[in-house]
C-alpha cells in the first residue's frame, strides 16, 4: 500500500484491498470526485461553447491518491518517471491497473483554501477521517 499523503478519506481501507484483491491485477488506486468549486466547459474547436457545468454535477473522477500494489509493479517503475504517467500508463497497456470507485468523504490539502476547510472540520469535531473515533472498543 501507498499513499501521497496530503490526502483524508473515511475509507474502510480494507474495502479498497478487498476489490484489488477480487480483481487480481498488478495495481490499484482509489478514484473519487474532486472536491472544486469550478466549471468544465465542452466546446467546439473554434470555442463556440455547448456546455457548461459544475465539476460536482460531472461524472469526471480524480486520482485520490490511495494505492493497492503486488509485487509486480516494481516491473513497471523506471527510474525518473512519475508514477500516474509512465508506469500507469504500461499498466493500462496491459489490463493491470483497477480503480476503486469512493464517493465518500475524500479531501486533500493542496491549497491553503483546502487546509482551511479541514481544519475548520477538525476543530468542530466533525473530522470525518476520524474513523478510530466512530469505531467501538473491541
């Protein structure tokens, strides 16, 4: 498992290995909505616009940066390359790569906007990555 760490999700990770383990593939990486407050626009070439829509209202779907790996991805790694361009890309080549579907809590903190919205969470005591918290005594 791996992860990028700037990310925080309520994910039962064992949901997540349970789906890699299923599908029996080289690699997988947790796919979820991204949490903007913009608009993707469909256009023509010329840029007369057909469409515009709220990225939340969209069936588009981000990398969230959780990983599931067998062994065999060190076969895909080249040195220098970054690891959603090259080495996913000979992953898809080959049928190897799954992405598992999440529309739960997913955050990441890559904006000062972004470490403003979870700490505000956190400090209301509604930090939904919390999940130890919900979980009871054993």
């Amino acid at each position: 498992m791996a992860n990028y760490s700037d990310g925080l999700t309520d994910l039962a990770l064992p949901k997540q290995i349970d789906h890699f383990v299923k599908h029996g593939k080289t690699a997988s990486f947790l796919s979820v909505k991204p949490n903007l407050t913009c608009h993707f626009v469909l256009m023509k070439s010329n840029g007369l616009v057909h469409e515009i829509k709220n990225i939340d209202k969209s069936d588009i779907r981000i990398n969230g940066g959780f990983f599931v790996f067998r062994q065999e991805i060190f076969d895909y790694l080249r040195p220098g390359e970054e690891l959603v361009c090259e080495p996913f890309q000979r992953l898809i080549d080959k049928k190897e790569l799954m992405a598992y579907k999440y529309d739960g809590f997913w955050a990441c903190m890559d904006t000062f906007k972004d470490r403003q919205m979870l700490e505000d969470l956190y400090e209301k005591g509604r930090a939904p990555w919390e999940t130890w918290k919900a979980a009871s005594p054993a």
